[in-house]
C-alpha cells in the first residue's frame, strides 16, 4: 500500500489519532475468536437479505470495527472505560459494518488504490511527513492485534464505500434552496427585545406554613413521594490490583523493547497528549512514566482478575448455591468479606467501584441464584459478589423520613404560592392595561416593578438579565409566539410563573445575514444529509433482516444508524 500512496504524493501527511498501545490481551487472536461460541466454528454464521454470512466476512468485520473505535477514540476496545461500560458497542458495529459492506457490493461501489492514498491523507494527516519507515512502524502497532497491511486496506475501502453510501442516500437531505436558508436563518436569528415579571417558587419558600398538622397532612397525601424502591446488600471480596504489582513489574521486565513502545506511543500521542494537575503539559519524562505507570497498573489488575477467577471457580464447584458459601471460602483463605449498604437499581453501592452493568446483574440475583458467575472488574480492584439481602420497596414512617417530608412540601407550597401571586398579579395587570397604561406602568401599579431582557433570539443559549432559576427555553418559546407590542398569559412553569411583553422585533441586518449564510447553508446541508442517511440505513438495515447466531446469546440484533 505504502509504494501506492508514495506513488500518488511524495509525502502523506499522517498521524492516526491513537497511540501504540502495550497491551498483553489479544482481542483479535485468531486462538481466541469465537471460543464459548460453538456456531461461529461454522462456515455460516449468519444471514442478510436471504443469503449466509460466512466466517471471514464476520471476522473481517469485526477487525474493521475494532480499528474504526481504534483510530476514533486511540485505544483497542476492551481495554478502556468506555468500552467495559459500553459492551454492546462492538457488537453494534459489527452488525453495521456487515450490513454496509453488503449494501456497498450489491450497488458495486468500486474503491481503487488511488482512492485509498487520498483517503488516508485526508483524514490522518496533521501537517507531519508520513514516511516508509513510519509507515511500516503502523503496520507493526496493527500487527500486535493480529491486523495485517491486508486488513488496513480493507478498512480504508470499507470507509470510504460508507462514506460514498451517505453522500448517496443522503442525497435528498442536502437539497437547500439559498431562498429557503435565508428565510429559515433570518427566522432562527432575529432577535425580541421584552419586559417580563417572573414569580420564583424559592421567592415564597419563607412564606411556607410549617405546621406540623401541615406537614402530617401532606405525608399522608403523597406517600408515593417517600416510597424506597427496592434495594440490595452485596456480600464481596475485593481482588486489589496492588497486591499484583510485583507481577506485573515481572512481565514489564520481560518486554525486552519496552523504551521504545513507551517512546513511540508518546510521539504519537503527542507531547500536549499527556497533562499534569495543573492542565500543563508533563516533561517527555513524566508523560513516559506515566505510560508506564498506566501499563503496570493494568497488567496488576488482570493479575486480579486471574485470582478472582479462580476463586470465583471454586466457590461456583461448591456443593450448593448460598451465599454463606462466599463467607466460608473467603475465612478458608484468609480474605476478608465485607457487606455494602442497602442500594437501589440507579444507585452506585458506597465501597465498591464498578461499572455502570454491576446493578443489572445485582438485581437479577435471588437466594437460589446468589452468585454474579463472573468477576466485576472496576477501575483497580475486582470483585467477586453475591447477594447478601433484598429489602423490599417499602413507605417508611414519618419519623423516618421527616426532612425530606419537610423539603417537599416547602416546594410545593412555595410553588403555589408563586402561583397564586402570579394570578393575582395578572388580573391586575390586565385590567391596569386595559385603561391604556403601558406595559411597565401597569405592572408597577400591580405591585411588581417589570424586569427588562437583553434582547435575544430562538438559538440564544442564554438570555442576559433572566434569573439563572427561570428556564430560557420557555421564556423564547412564549417570547417567538407573540406579537410585537402583546402580552403574554401567565405562563406556569418548573418553579413558578411569569407574564412576558413583547417590546420589539430585530431584524437581522443584511450584512450580518451575507456573512453568515454559506456557513449556515453548509450546515443545513450536513445536517440534512445525515437525517436522510440515517432514515435510508434505518429503512435498509431493518429490511435487510441481518442474524448472527450470536445475537441469540448477545441480544445485539439492533444496530443504531449513528454511522457516519
């Protein structure tokens, strides 16, 4: 490929956006794909539009989406955050990707090499020379996952067929008349000037009988409010990551170019890449120690993981399934257990750091079915747990809950009284109004001076002079529906009322519009190409009745239209 692109350009401006990554998981090792998968030893594993998916189209593209969250976010998949909280990611991907690579030969989208060159030096290149050697360098990074040259190019083709499939279908979207993009930009930027009285709940909170009787009365009415749902205690035992430092040193020691993987992924990170507490960026040192750092740390904690596992392995070979069996193989080998607080579903048990998928499993143990059969890999520790007890959901009694009773109901009474001010206000506005008075006189006379806004427009994020406690979508919905010199009702909402007075309207000038419209075109035309893309692959995908025999087992039938 090297001697195509060098043909094409004498230099090729490139720095992929990931670093050379030292990591000791093979995901892409032939030895391990498909392993607890009996159906993907077969030659078929799967259908689209009627016909089989064959082993390799499967596996080439899963290499092809591992590269593309690869080159997008500069690590391998599985060994980040992101990924271990997104596990479904992969799966997704590789859905799409087999069903754009069969749209791509049904519509015979030809990629020659010529295109791959200019693919590359469009999207990877930062202003850097792109040599043979690093060149060859990219190869040897790829080459660790089990990626050849071979599979690099059939990425690159894979892209820009599916970058060719947007422009096509989304084709419709783009069409944009410079009439209707004007109309359509002098709509969203014109700007209001207004006055406005707002009613905040929390101007009333003071206000607030507090009454005990009051306070009964309002427990009994609303015991929904104060139900705990249902929550759980987990029984576990932490696999610290730092009791396996010395092994992890052990296998650092054993990377006999270990320098020159932590100098080459520095130099493609970039110097700025790495950063101290301060937001600087660190000496070539320290970023380099740090790499190292990070390394370590995650060879220690799939020296962890290993312990939990085999530990895990002999709780599960116990005669019977308990919870006590958890306690009693932990005291055999001298590990402690320890109990987390009651937590709900959305709740993050206080103690343990897991990712977000350790609730789902939480909630789907029982008595009979007490073991999570896997261990829980957090940020530096693992876990093996089991449920320890159910509480279910239950109304605690009023002693039991009293401040948070007490906080509501100074909400709700305080939003009503808001209310009720702003109802009276109004009814004397209006009728002060009537008699010709202005909008700020007759406001004054009905006890509440107006305040006036900075003008502002329906993409203004923010409205300068509003109380930050008043949401600015409402005040620009109801600002946009009135007409110049009208008032508005009372408008309720999220914490209270307001009454709005539309001042003026403020064209955009013809300048300011000649400025900004290619860009807003531009924009409109993006935008309206991915909306018609998106409807075209969600239409096709569903239509192309894509299986793989690991959805059965995976549930990832589904996949998003968030391809481009």
């Amino acid at each position: 490929m090297f001697a195509n692109i060098r043909r094409h350009q004498k230099w090729l401006w490139y720095v992929i956006s990931a670093a050379v990554i030292i990591s000791f998981t093979w995901y892409l090792n032939p030895s391990n794909r498909g392993q607890g998968r009996g159906g993907m030893f077969q030659n078929h594993v799967g259908s689209i539009n009627g016909r089989p998916i064959t082993r390799t189209e499967y596996l080439d593209a899963r290499k092809d989406a591992m590269l593309q969250y690869f080159f997008m976010y500069g690590s391998w998949f599985g060994t980040d955050e992101f990924s271990r909280q997104n596990e479904g990611f992969l799966d997704r991907a590789i859905h799409q990707q087999l069903f754009l690579d069969d749209k791509a030969r049904e519509l015979g989208i030809h990629v020659t090499a010529e295109n791959v060159a200019d693919w590359i030096r469009e999207n990877f290149g930062r202003g850097k020379p792109f040599t043979e050697n690093e060149y060859n360098q990219l190869l040897k990074v790829l080459a660790q996952k089990d990626v050849s040259e071979a599979d690099l190019d059939r990425f690159v083709r894979s892209e820009i067929a599916r970058q060719h499939l947007a422009q096509v279908a989304g084709t419709p979207g783009r069409l944009v008349t410079p009439q209707e993009a004007e109309a359509q930009y002098r709509r969203e930027n014109q700007q209001v000037a207004t006055e406005g009285v707002f009613f905040n709940s929390s101007n009333f909170v003071a206000k607030v009988n507090l009454d005990p009787a009051n306070i009964s009365r309002h427990y009994s009415n609303q015991l929904q409010n104060f139900r705990v749902p249902e929550t759980l205690q987990i029984s576990y035992v932490t696999f610290p990551a730092t009791n396996y430092l010395a092994d992890a040193d052990k296998a650092l020691a054993g990377i006999t170019n270990l320098d020159q993987q932590i100098d080459e992924m520095y130099r493609q990170k970039g110097t700025n890449y790495y950063t101290d507490a301060a937001g600087l960026p660190m000496t070539p040192d320290a970023a380099k120690a740090k790499i190292k750092e990070d390394e370590r740390k995650q060879l220690a904690l799939r020296e962890a993981r290993k312990a939990a596992t085999s530990f895990e392995e002999e709780l599960l070979a116990m005669p019977t399934k308990k919870e006590a069996n958890l306690e009693e193989l932990a005291k055999k080998k001298n590990l402690p257990v320890q109990t987390t607080e009651p937590f709900s579903q959305y709740e993050s048990p206080k103690g343990m750091d897991v990712p977000e998928k350790f609730n789902q499993l939480a909630f789907t143990l029982t008595p009979d079915e007490p073991f999570i059969e896997e261990p829980i890999v957090g940020t530096d520790d693992v876990y093996v747990a089991a449920l320890k007890n159910r509480i279910p959901s239950h109304v605690p009694p009023l002693a039991g809950v009293q401040d948070k009773v007490v906080q509501d109901y100074k909400t709700m009474e305080s939003r009503r009284l808001a209310t009720e001010a702003g109802q009276a206000f109004y009814a004397k506005l209006t009728a002060a109004m009537a008699s010709g008075k202005p909008f700020n006189a007759a406001a004054f006379e009905a006890g509440y001076p107006a305040v006036t806004l900075a003008p502002f427009s329906m993409v203004s994020r923010t409205i300068p002079g509003l109380d930050p406690r008043i949401d600015p979508s409402s005040v620009k919905n109801t600002a946009f529906a009135l007409k110049e010199g009208e008032t508005s009702q009372l408008v309720s909402s999220r914490d209270g009322s307001f009454v709005l007075h539309v001042d003026k309207f403020i064209p955009v000038s013809d300048a300011d519009m000649k400025a900004a419209l290619p860009g807003f075109i531009a924009n409109l035309e993006k935008t309206g190409q991915s909306e018609a893309f998106n409807e075209w692959f969600s239409k096709e995908f569903q239509a192309a009745k894509l299986s793989l025999v690991t959805d059965k087992k995976s549930g990832a039938a589904g996949a998003s239209s968030d391809t481009q």
